[in-house]
C-alpha cells in the first residue's frame, strides 16, 4: 500500500490543513440529524477532499462520535470506512465515465436503507465531469433526499458545476496546502517510516509538491527507497527523473507515431492529477530544444505547430485532456489508430451551454463564421446530427456552404470529441 493511503488523516486532528481541520470541526456543533445532507468540497488536486468525504461519512456513522473530536477512527463503522469497504458508503469517480450509469443506479438505489450505518454517504469525485444528464438526475436527488442520504461531492473546478447544484450543498473551500502543513505531514511519514532525510531536503520536497499533500507524500514515498542519509541533491535527482523520464516516454512515443502509447501517458497523468498545461509547456519546450539541434526536421516542427494549436485550445476545452489526445492522435496520424467512435456525448443542453466555446474556437478559423454563428443557435442534437438555426436567409448560405459545415464538423469534433454531421435550417426571427 502507498504511503498516501497508509498515512491518509483517519480523524479530525490527523488533517493537516488547517482550515479544513477547523471547517470539519464546526459540523460537530450540531446533532447529525441537522447537519446538511449535501457537501460541496472545492479545491486543488492533492489538498485532501475525499479523505475529508471519508471522515464526512464516519462523522455520521461513527458509532462513538465524540462532539468535541469527532468520529473516533476505531469502531466498526470507521474501520471499514478507511478501508473503502462500508456497505453504506459508495464512491462514484465521475472522470471516469462521466457518471451516466452510476448517477442511474444511485437513483434507483437511493431509497434502499442503510445496511449498518445510520446513513448512506454518496461521494463523487470529480463532479465537474458528469455529463448534463447526469447533472440532471443528481439535481432532482438532492432536491428530494431521503432522510438516510447524505452527499459529498468533491471538484478541482467548482466554476463548472451548475449554480442548481451548488446551492443545494454546503461548500468547503480546500486551499493548497501551505509549507508548513506540507511539512508536518512529512515529518510524520518520515518519522513513522524511519526515513533519514535532511531539513534542506524536505524543504526542497515541499516545495516541489506546490500544495499537493499527495504529490508530497509520492514524493516522500520514491525517495524512501534510496539507501543512506537522503540530501538535497538526492531529492533534486529524483525530482528531475521522473519528469524527465515521462516526458522522454512522451515524445519518443510522438516520433514512433505509437498513438495508443501517448494517450496512455497521458491518461496516466490524469489519473495522477497531473496538469495539463504544465505539461504541454513541457512538451513544447522540449521540442524546442531538439528543433535547435535537428533545424531540418519536418517533423518536430509539425509536432511543434500541432501542440502549440492544443494549448491554445487547452483554454475552451470542457475537459482538459482533450486538446492534447487530439493533438496525438492528429500528429500520429488517424489511420494508425482507429479511434473509437462514441456517440451520445454531444446533448443538445451540452451543446447550448458551450455555444460560446463554439463560437470563440471558431473565431481563429473564420470571423465571418463565427458572426453568423452568434446570431444563430444550436436546435437540436439528435442521431449524431446537429441542427443548427439561422434567422437570416444569407446566414443559412453561408453555413450551408460546405466549407463551413466542415470547419463546424470538426469544431465539435474538438471540443466534444464527437464525430457529427451539420444540419442548418431557417427559423423565425
Ligand atoms: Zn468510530
């Protein structure tokens, strides 16, 4: 087991970050009975949200709830909790499948009693991802809860959750962790794994995690395994290698056109919680360096063009990865790897909600277009056609020109990653 999940806070007083220790403290103040039934943890990666959704959880089922330190960490209830084994708490990862049959099955699930607890504590993570659907669906749960349910749902980027959501939940703001509670947490690790390691050493290791308690903790952990007395050369090393090391993988994966190869790295560093833009600035620069050996090579500055394009569109993507996979897959070339294809992503809602996404990815391609565009709206998503509705006779033409309807086809392909056909009819202004 990792040192993150073995040394993850079981209780109140093992969370490092301060404000969060303090904000979980007052939920305490009151009888669970009138304590909220639905959490919104907002934060960055790594600042300790779902081991917070956990003590949430043992805060309700706790069988020896102290009301000054909250749930003790031993009984029944909080042991298999920490062990991701409680029957009455399910975890949902909306990144994963972006939540359509989970949120479906919590919906038909919902009614059923707790097995052993007093509650059943949902968690979702990474809810920002589910799809308009499933939104939809978790909406209409939390407007009508049954008394046993309770919700903690937990975001990196709580600006894409809908406002509906939001004010049904009581938020919690995670900051990224400062040094000190960076350092502390170390400290313990360090002590507990008997790990000889020096003060400038950590110091550097702190300030590699950039706030991320878990990207400190892995850290810590790929460290442990050096023999003798750990310095802050030791730390600079490692820290170098494993970045350099997966980026090497990247870009040799690009030159060898392996597609299934990058797209697997890079899923690799979502899981991670890797960012994404950081990442491609690395990518870019190190390109940068072998076009100043190799001026010649067609290739690197293809690659360059390519990836540059993906970081402009890094900005308007609804979901960060994508811009990115699209730009290996294009660079690799698509007969290489046949994509497959999904269908069912685009709604009509999603599509109306991102108009202007639309709109501002078009903007680089054609003005005129994305003119016209903004005086017409999407109509209808349906059979993999979109439909699109324009007031004015010339705007109908000049979306209907073929040209238009490619540059449209693979807009949407971009930001939704799904293949459509355009459709464009005239409405009545
Ligand atoms: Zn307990």
């Amino acid at each position: 087991m990792s040192f993150y999940r073995i040394y993850r806070p079981q209780i109140i007083s093992e969370i490092d970050n301060v404000s969060v220790r303090e904000q979980l403290l007052t939920l305490l103040h009151k009888d669970k009975s009138d304590l909220p039934h639905a959490y919104l943890f907002s934060g960055p990666k790594g600042t300790g949200k779902t081991t917070a959704a956990r003590i949430v959880a043992k805060i309700f089922n706790c069988t020896k709830l102290s009301k000054r330190e909250g749930p003790c960490g031993k009984c029944e209830q909080c042991v298999s909790i920490a062990k991701g084994t409680n029957m009455d708490m399910l975890e949902i990862d909306a990144a994963s499948n972006r939540g359509i049959d989970d949120i479906r099955t919590l919906r038909e699930q919902i009614g059923l009693t707790p097995v052993s607890g007093d509650y059943k504590i949902y968690i979702i993570d990474e809810v920002h991802m589910l799809t308009m659907e499933a939104f939809n669906a978790l909406l209409k749960t939390l407007e009508e809860p049954p008394p046993h349910a309770v919700f903690v749902l937990a975001t990196t980027d709580a600006g894409k959750v809908p406002v509906t959501i939001k004010s049904r939940c009581m938020r919690l703001t995670f900051s990224a962790a400062g040094k000190d509670e960076l350092t502390s947490a170390l400290v313990r690790i360090v002590k507990k794994e008997k790990i000889v390691i020096d003060k400038e050493a950590l110091g550097l290791l702190v300030q590699a995690a950039d706030g991320s308690f878990r990207d400190a903790t892995k850290l810590l952990e790929q460290l442990s395994f050096h023999r003798g007395k750990i310095s802050e050369d030791t730390v600079r090393k490692t820290l170098v290698l494993s970045e350099e090391k997966i980026l090497n993988q990247f870009i040799d994966a690009l030159m060898q056109k392996d597609v299934k190869r990058g797209l697997s790295i890079i899923g690799q560093l979502v899981v991670n919680g890797h960012d994404m833009k950081q990442f491609l600035i690395d990518i870019l620069q190190k390109l940068e360096t072998q076009l100043l050996n190799d001026l010649e090579s067609e290739e690197i500055r293809e690659a360059i063009k390519r990836f540059t394009q993906a970081y402009a569109e890094l900005r308007i993507s609804p979901i960060p990865q994508l811009p990115l996979e699209l730009a290996v897959i294009e660079f690799c070339g698509e007969q290489t790897y046949a994509t497959p294809s999904q269908t069912g992503l685009l709604t009509t809602e999603k599509l109306t909600e991102h108009w202007t996404d639309v709109i501002a990815s078009l903007k680089s391609y054609n003005h005129s277009v994305a003119g016209v565009l903004r005086s017409s709206r999407p109509k209808e998503v349906k059979n993999g056609i979109v439909t699109i509705e324009a007031f004015y006779k010339f705007h109908l033409d000049k979306l209907s020109e073929p040209k238009t309807k490619e540059v449209l086809v693979a807009t949407f392909k971009k930001l939704f990653g799904e293949k459509t056909k355009v459709e464009v009819v005239l409405g009545r202004n």
